[in-house]
C-alpha cells in the first residue's frame, strides 16, 4: 500500500492529466457563475482555446439564451439539494452552432461548508440525437406506406401472430386493427385446404427463405365467411424472425379467367366437333390450328400442318388464286366460296369447298387469324362427273340410235336412185365416146354449130367432163351413203372373229399409205409385243384406224409434223389401247363436244362426211370399247381407243 501523501500527490498532478485527456466533456464553474476550467474535448468541439474561456460568464457565454434560466435553476438545486444532477441543454460553439449535451453535474463545496465550484462531465449526444430522429423519421414513412399502400399488409410475428395489420386488411377480412393487431393469428383467416401447405411455407421461410415460394394464391375467409382468392407475397424482414405478407384480391380476376376458360372450351368444341373442316391461318399464311376431321379427310397428324404455309398444300395451279382469296379475307372483304383442290398426306388430291367469307379473329382489337371453314365435295364431284359423262354417253347412244334408223331408211332411198345415175352416166360416157368423132366429122364437113346454145368449138372439150362429174358425183353419194350404211349397221359383219389388233392396223396403215406418204414424213407405229387379242370384226376396226389416220392427215398443216400410232395392253382394264396422236391443229373445246355427231364436219368444202368418227364411235361401242380425245389447238390431237381384251383361250 502506498502512503497518503503519495496519494496526494497523484490527486494533484494526475487528476488534472486524466481530465484533460477525458474524450467527454469537462467543465468547472465557480460560484459567481465564471468559468474556472475546460478540458481539451470540449475547448476543442467548441472552438476555443482555454485562456479565452476561463473567468468568462458561464451561462451567458455558453448556453443558448432559451435554456439560460432553466440552467440557473439547475444549478441552484445543485447547491440546496448537495446532490449530483443530471440534466440535458445545449451548448453553443464559437461559431454559434448548438450541441446537445447530457451533463452529469456535481457541486464541490469549501471546507467551511459553502459552495465552492461546480463541474460538469457532458457527453455530446448531437449525432445520437440527430438519429435517433431520423430512424424516427424513417419509422414514420414506413408506417405511412404500410398504412397508405393499396394492398393489404400485415406483419407476422414467427409464432404467426398478426403484430401489424393495415387498413387495407382489415378491409379485406373484415376485422378492426384493434381485434387482429397482437391478437389473432393469420392462420385464422385461410381455408383448411390450403392451411398445411401455408403453414408449411412460414416455417420453411424462416430456416431457407429461398426454399418457400415468395408468391403463391390461396382463399382467404373474411368476417362473413366468404371465400376470397389472394394473390400472396411474403418476405422476410431482414435481421428478424418476422416477415410481411401483402394480399391480393385476385377474386374477380379468378372469376373472369374461370368464364373464360369455359367459354374457350365450349369454342374449341365447336371447333374440334364441328362436321366441316376447320382452319385457322394467321396473318402471314401460317396455319395455326386445324380440327380433327381436317386431320382425318386428309391423312395428316396436326404436326405435320400446324406451323406450315397453308398455300404448300394448295396444288400449284391454284396458289395465286387462293392467296388472293385469303388477302381478301383479312381485309375483311367478301369473298366467295372457293373450291380449292388440296394434297393429302398420301400424294392424292382432295376437292374441299372453302365457304365464302371468313371469320377474323382479333386479339386486342388486331385481327391476328381467320377461320376458315370447308367440306370435302371431292366424292360429290365424282359422282357427279359420272354422271354427268353417263348421261353424255346415254344421250349419244340414244342420238345414234334414232339415227340408225332415220338414215338405214333414207341411205336405202337414195341408194337406188344414185345406182341409175351412176349406171346411166357410165352409159352416157360411152355414147359420147361413139357421137363424139360423127360430130367432128358433121363439123368438118359442115362448119361449126350450137349445142344447149353452145359453139360446138367450144363445148366439145367440156362434154366429157360433164358426164365425168355426174360419175363422180354419183360416187361421192355412194360413199357417203356407204358411210350412213355402215353407221346405221347396214351390211355390217358379224362380231365373232379373233382379231389381232396390230394386224388390223398394220392393213389399215397399207390402204392409207398414199395419204399418209403425202401429209407427213414423220409416220411411225409402235407395235406392242404379246398382245391378247379382241373378239370382233376385223373389218370394222381396220375401218376404225383408216378413219382415225385419215383425219390426223388431214389435220397435218405441213410434212414436218407427225403422226404416231401405238398399241399396248392395260393390264388393270384388261384392254387394247390404240393411241393415234398427231401434231395437227387441234380441236376447238367448242368442236370437240360435236364431234362424234354424224354430219359433224369442218371440212365440208373439201369433201367431209363427218361420219367418219360416228361410224367409229359405232363399232367401238359395238365391240364393248371406248375412244376418248385429247387436244390442244395448235399442237395436236390424242385418239385413245380402248377394246376389251379376248379372254385367253383355255
Ligand atoms: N385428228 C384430228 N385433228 C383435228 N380435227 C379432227 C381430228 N379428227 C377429227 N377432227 C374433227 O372432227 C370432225 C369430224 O371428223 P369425222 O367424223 O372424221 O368427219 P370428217 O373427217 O369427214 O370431217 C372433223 O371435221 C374435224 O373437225
Ligand atoms: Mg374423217
């Protein structure tokens, strides 16, 4: 233990040190109100040095004048109650700033037992202060906000207590702050079906705040009972075990998605059930949903059409027209109804009948899609086009049939006649052949004379010819009426030989040889090897190819177009095909429905029958056969001649 003077001697040097280098303020002030001493912390906050501060009046110096009285009043309890004080004033700086302070005050009196000196140790409590208001501050805003938000916000305590609940709340559950603040817990006020999961997610929430969802829907039961569907967002409070919960009404919302939905599913029903064949495309000629009987009429999976250009499955012939068609209909203009010929999956092409017009579909008031809806009339068409051919080939049987009759009849009416004429002109022919040299002889004796009001010098030549044109005239008659016998099957032979179809062509192509060496240098016959033969007349179909052959001639505008025959089976029809093609000038679409007509001709002026290809049509009908045309104007003709094969002998 050290002795008392030592202590002394600390007290008087080392106090002094200590309360110099003291980082809190000290002051000591006498009884006259003076200042005795500062300590370096607080000269130093206040700006002055300390021979500036010491004997100046304390209160008036240093403390603001509002605070000069209650600060007397202070020190004047300090004295009467002999006790130590604590109180909190400013002090102001040289520069006039004020700094709050706490001041722990002590009186120190005289032996004699009067006052002697006061100190004062303060400690600068500004920045505190100045904090302490600004978190206030920030409180308030918070509050604000919480308070003033439009969603629905309460603050949960980790033991799911509600501590905090805004007007927005308790609007949605119906409950008063009073009743909910500290007292229920948020478990109260959701359905039971979502509880487990929800209380689930508050504890997760608070081991792993990234493991529980930050938004999610539930059904919040309010006052009433009544179920309302909440739109959830909760995060946690950084630095707590609370978190904050906002809500949102989401009930309307449900309500309008949940109408909708339905309404969409009944849409997709008429879409998908529907009998026709349904399509969306969108703007750019995209398809962007089909229905399932589209899909089955045409073989495809919705993969294989959805996603491609709707004009890919158009045949080509049509695609311009058919864009066309949907450019209108995005424009919302009227269109008609449109066949449009389609490729189904199997490389087949189906008639579908789009309607007129179509439906826009519109997103946000832009038109975004049409639907376009179709019937598949490709078997209608078909039947139809039967039809339509049968009847044509009925009407015709039936034209031939009258026909036949009508001209057996009048072809036996001139017949007889016309052999007179023909008879009486051969003997005519030779008469003149007798008178001709008396009357050259009658001339030379006599001079020259009239006959029928001709110079005998003149008509003698002419003679001869006239009775050379009753001959000829005669004949045509005969051909033609030769012509109307074989149409009407007069002396027509019996159907019972076994023909060999290049055989009859072969005797064809030698009776016309002479014509076809003068219309064509490019002649040419490809005779099909191992052909079944026909049951039929011979005769007849040799007359069939000389008819045939004769008119490709014909149609020949010079030597350097061709004439090509061929002969083949058609294992499927188990039939002959003759096919004479030619590139003559081809027949009028108008023609070609007139010209199996007896008469039908337009080569009238150069001695045209137009029986040559209904008397073809006869006997191929006759033989259980067919002949169809196929020509282009300008480039040629195709004669397709079709005769049932003999069945092959046992
Ligand atoms: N190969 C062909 N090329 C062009 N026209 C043809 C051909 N075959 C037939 N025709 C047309 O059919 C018509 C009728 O033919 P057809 O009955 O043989 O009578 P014709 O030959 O006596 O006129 C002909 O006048 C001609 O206009
Ligand atoms: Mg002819």
């Amino acid at each position: 233990m050290r002795g008392e003077g030592n202590t002394g001697q600390w007290k008087e040097r080392d106090v002094n040190a200590i309360v110099q280098a003291l980082p809190v303020f000290f002051v000591a002030i006498d009884a006259e109100g003076r200042t005795l001493v500062m300590n370096r912390a607080m000269l130093q906050a206040l700006g002055y040095t300390l021979d500036e501060v010491v004997g100046k009046d304390y209160l008036s110096t240093f403390v603001p004048e509002a605070e000069r009285r209650m600060l007397s009043e202070v020190f004047e309890r300090l004295v009467k109650s002999r006790k130590p004080t604590f109180n909190r004033n400013h002090v102001l700086t040289r520069d006039g700033r004020e700094l709050l302070m706490e001041w722990h005050g002590r009186p120190m009196f005289k032996p004699s037992g009067e006052l002697d000196y006061f100190f004062g140790v303060g400690i600068d409590v500004t920045e505190q202060r100045r904090a302490q208001e600004a978190l206030l501050k920030a409180e308030e805003t918070y509050r604000t906000i919480f308070e003033t938000t439009g969603t629905a916000t309460i603050i949960i305590e980790e033991d799911t207590t509600i501590s905090l609940a805004n007007a927005e709340f308790t609007r949605l559950c119906g409950y008063s702050k009073e009743e909910i603040e500290g007292k229920k817990s948020w478990t109260e006020f959701f359905v039971k079906e979502d509880l487990d999961k929800m209380i689930r997610y508050h504890h997760l929430r608070r081991t792993d705040p990234d493991a529980a969802p930050r938004n999610y829907e539930a059904r919040l039961v309010d006052r009433k009972g009544d179920v309302r569907d909440v739109f959830i967002t909760v995060a946690m409070i950084p630095g707590t075990r609370k978190s904050v919960a906002s809500f949102l009404d989401i009930t309307e919302r449900k309500r309008m998605e949940d109408a909708l939905r339905r309404s969409e599913s009944k849409y997709r029903f008429l879409f998908e059930k529907s009998t026709v064949l349904n399509t969306i495309i969108d703007i750019n000629g995209t398809i962007l949903d089909v229905n399932s009987l589209f899909l089955e009429k045409l073989g495809y999976s919705k993969d294989e059409v959805v996603g491609k250009d709707a004009l890919d499955f158009v045949v080509p012939e049509q695609r311009e027209r058919v864009s066309a068609f949907l450019e209108k209909d995005f424009k919302g203009e009227y269109t008609p109804e449109i066949e449009v010929d389609i490729y189904a999956k199997d490389g087949s092409v189906r008639t579908i009948l789009f309607s007129s017009g179509a439906a826009l579909l519109y997103e946000k008031d832009l038109p975004t899609g049409i639907l376009i809806t179709g019937i598949d009339i490709t078997d209608r068409k078909r039947a139809e086009e039967l039809a339509r051919s049968q009847q044509q080939q009925l009407l015709q049987a039936d034209k031939m049939a009258t026909l036949g009759i009508l001209v057996s009849g009048v072809a036996h009416e001139i017949n007889n006649p016309n052999n007179f004429i023909m008879l009486n002109a051969k003997i005519l022919s030779r008469v003149w052949d007798d008178i001709a040299p008396i009357l050259e002889e009658h001339y030379k004796s006599h001079g020259d004379f009239t006959l029928a009001g001709m110079l005998y010098t003149k008509a003698h030549g002419r003679i001869a010819q006239l009775i050379a044109g009753i001959s000829e005239g005669a004949q045509r008659i005969q051909r033609i009426v030769q012509g109307l016998k074989d149409f009407a099957r007069q002396g027509g032979g019996e159907l019972d030989q076994s023909v060999d179809i290049n055989e009859v062509v072969r005797s064809a192509v030698l009776i016309v040889g002479n014509l076809i060496k003068k219309s064509t240098d490019r002649f040419s016959v490809r005779y099909g090897e191992g052909l079944p033969r026909i049951k039929g007349n011979f005769q007849q179909l040799e007359q069939v190819v000389i008819n045939l052959i004769t008119n490709s001639c014909q149609a020949l505008p010079d030597r350097g177009r061709g004439i090509f025959l061929s002969t083949s089976y058609d294992e499927d029809s188990e039939s002959i095909v003759l096919e004479v093609r030619d590139e003559g000038t081809g027949i009028s679409p108008e023609n070609l429905k007139h010209i199996l007509d007896p008469f039908f001709t337009t080569k009238r002026n150069s001695g045209g029958t137009g029986l040559g290809l209904s008397v073809s049509y006869r006997i191929i009908k006759d033989h259980g056969g067919d002949i169809s045309f196929s020509s282009e104007l300008g480039k040629g003709t195709k004669v397709t001649v079709r005769l049932p094969a003999e069945p092959p002998s046992p």
